[in-house]
C-alpha cells in the first residue's frame, strides 16, 4: 500500500459531522501509533487502523460533533490530519488505495484472476447440486452459488429448502471442493447459514438491513453484498461500511441490475457502476449478468462486458435445466452455454491483463 498521495480536500461535512483521517509518517513508531488511538478513543470514537507498505492510517469512526481533532496534528509521528470527503471511511479508497483481496478457499477474488461464483438460484435437489457443482468446478468456477433461503415477492412461493438446502450445499463442497456461497435473510439466521457457507450473501432487498448488516459484519465469513435495486452507489458504499466498521473487512460488492422505467430486461444492468465503484473504493467488485437481465440469452453478452468494464467476478446462475427450474429458469444458463460463457470471459480477461 503506498498511501504515497493524500489529497487534502475541503473538509468533508454531511449533518454536521467531520470525517477525518489521521496520516502516520512513515517513520512513526509502533507507540507513535498507539498514543494516537488511545487519544481518539479517548474523545469517544473507534479507530480502524490502514497498513500501507510505508504509512499508516488512522481511521476516525463515529460522530466527531464537537471533537476537537486538530490538536493531533502535533503528535508524535503524526504526518497531517486530513478530512475524507467520502461518507464512507473504511470503504474508501482514500483510506486504503491498494486492492482488498479476498481469499476464498485457494482462490481470490480481487486480484488479478476474475472470479466466477456459479450454481442455480435455488438449491433443488441433492442431484441437482452435485451436478451443478461438478460441472462448473470443471470449467473455472471459484464457488458454488445456490439458495437455500429465498427471498420471495410472494409469500405463497417456494421459500427455499432452508436447512436441507444448506446440507446439500455442504455436500456439495464435500465432493467438489468449491466454496459455498448463499443467502443470510436475517440477523437470526446468520449464525445458522455462517455454519454452512464459506461466503455469506445479502440479497438485493436486504441490502438496508442494518441489523442484518451488522450481524454478517460481526461473523469472519466474507460477505458478498448485492447492490439495493433502488439504491445510489453511495448507499451501496454505505451498506458496505455498517458490515466493515462491525469488523468484518472482507466484502465483495456485487452489482445486479437496478430498477428503471426500462421493462425489456428485468432490470437494468448498471456497468458503469463497476469502473465507478472502482474508483471509490478498494473492495471487489463482480457483476450478476442473471438477475439484472431475467433472460438466458443476455446472459453471455453482459458477462463479456462486466470482464470488459473491469469486474472482479460474476455471479452467475446456471441449471441443469432451465426449463424444469423451480426459480429463475428464464434467466438460467445450461451447462453448454457456461462452458461457452467460460471461454468468452477468459479471452476478455487475458485481453486487459487478467485471466480467469
Ligand atoms: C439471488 O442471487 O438468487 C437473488 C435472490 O438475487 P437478488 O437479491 O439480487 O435478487
Ligand atoms: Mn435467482
């Protein structure tokens, strides 16, 4: 991490309230940075502490109404104090320039390799899974997507196979080795699905959930959180940083569709949020070609152009058989056409420099 360029920008004020960094000089000492903690702690706020290579960064959260920070700019060690103009802080890449990178089970996502998480909407059958599973482990999946717990519009629709559902994911990952990824619906049922799943996933409709935002944020389970369909990226970088200043750094933002008057597509497919989001923040970013089009066949074209745009990762949704699908089957890709989609992405990643 370099932290090599600070931009001192007029300072930041949304209601009032101060967001400020504290920029450690690069020879500062280890009790440099403790004293500088304790004296922000002391004025009643929380820290969160940024490693650079050379620098590091002290993170002032909560609301500094009334705090005088500016007297630390003359402690020892301590290179500037600098307001963050952005509302959020952990998210920024003010705070971090440098990439998070998420570990999932010997792969990433985030770094230079794109991720693809594929699997069916909802986990089925045992059969189903296995089946799915086994095939995109053969072609370049670096997890297993499949809900157990469904979100419905509808309280009279399937709801998922909940528990059975998480069981047969952990079969799943039994017998391919891929990681799980599925959904948390509420704060409740966080210690239950974190049992099972290697990546907990917030559905577009709990995106403000706060509480459940929070109690994904207390868990060591990365978090994969899908843009609100009516939310600004500023919401979205909000909703990252309940999870984050609750502990939990590591969170994949997943851009899914927002809604707009267009009803060809179910949703419309926001790409120019992934360079955005790029811009701002330092967290992994992948794009789900599934839910934000509802159709099989606009599935492959947004999938080249997510990788083409910069994404880190898709989220894809893929069927045995799309057409016998309990949820979701217009939208779903067979297994050809994820093999097809597969060998298109890994062109368009190795033509900027990534591979899949
Ligand atoms: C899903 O991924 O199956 C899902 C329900 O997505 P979203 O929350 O984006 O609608
Ligand atoms: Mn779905």
């Amino acid at each position: 991490m370099g932290f090599g360029v600070f931009f001192v920008r007029p300072i930041g004020l949304v209601a009032g309230v101060k967001r400020m960094i504290v920029v450690m000089k690069p020879e500062a000492k280890d009790k440099d940075l403790q004293h500088v903690v304790d004296k922000i702690e002391a004025l009643g706020l929380k820290t969160m502490v940024a490693y650079g290579t050379n620098r590091r960064v002290v993170c002032c959260l909560g609301d500094k109404r009334g705090v005088d920070m500016d007297t630390l700019a003359t402690a020892p060690g301590v290179e500037a104090v600098v307001p963050v103009l952005a509302p959020y802080k952990i998210a920024s890449r003010e705070i971090k320039p440098d990439r998070t990178v998420i570990p999932i089970d010997g792969h990433s996502i985030g770094g230079t390799r794109v991720g693809v998480i594929a699997g069916p909407c909802t986990v089925e059958s045992r059969e189903q899974i296995l089946e799915t599973a086994h095939f995109v482990k053969e072609h370049g999946a670096v997890a297993l997507r499949g809900g157990a717990f469904k979100p419905r519009t509808s309280p009279y629709s399937f709801q998922g196979l909940r528990e059975k559902g998480l069981e047969y994911l952990a079969l799943a990952r039994e017998a391919t080795g891929l990681s799980v990824v599925t959904e948390v619906m509420s704060p409740e049922q966080a210690p239950l699905v974190a049992g099972y799943a290697d990546v907990l996933q917030i559905g577009t409709r709990n995106m403000q959930n706060f509480a459940l935002l929070e109690a994904v944020g207390a868990t060591d389970k990365p978090v994969l959180l899908k843009r609100g369909m009516s939310a600004s990226i500023n919401e979205f970088l909000l909703a990252a940083e309940y999870i984050l200043s609750n502990g939990n750094q590591q969170v994949i933002l997943c851009e899914r569709g927002i809604r707009t008057f267009e009803d060809h597509t179910r949703f419309t497919l926001s790409l120019s949020a992934v360079p955005a989001l790029k811009q701002l923040t330092h967290l992994p970013v992948v794009v789900d070609p599934s839910h934000s089009t509802g159709k099989q066949d606009l599935v492959l074209p947004m999938a080249r152009a997510a990788i083409a745009a910069g994404a880190d990762g898709l989220l894809v949704e893929v069927h045995p058989n799309p057409e016998e699908a309990i949820l979701d089957g217009a939208q779903s890709i067979t297994f050809p056409q994820y093999a097809e989609m597969m060998r298109q992405v890994k062109a368009i990643a190795q033509a900027i420099g990534r591979d899949i």
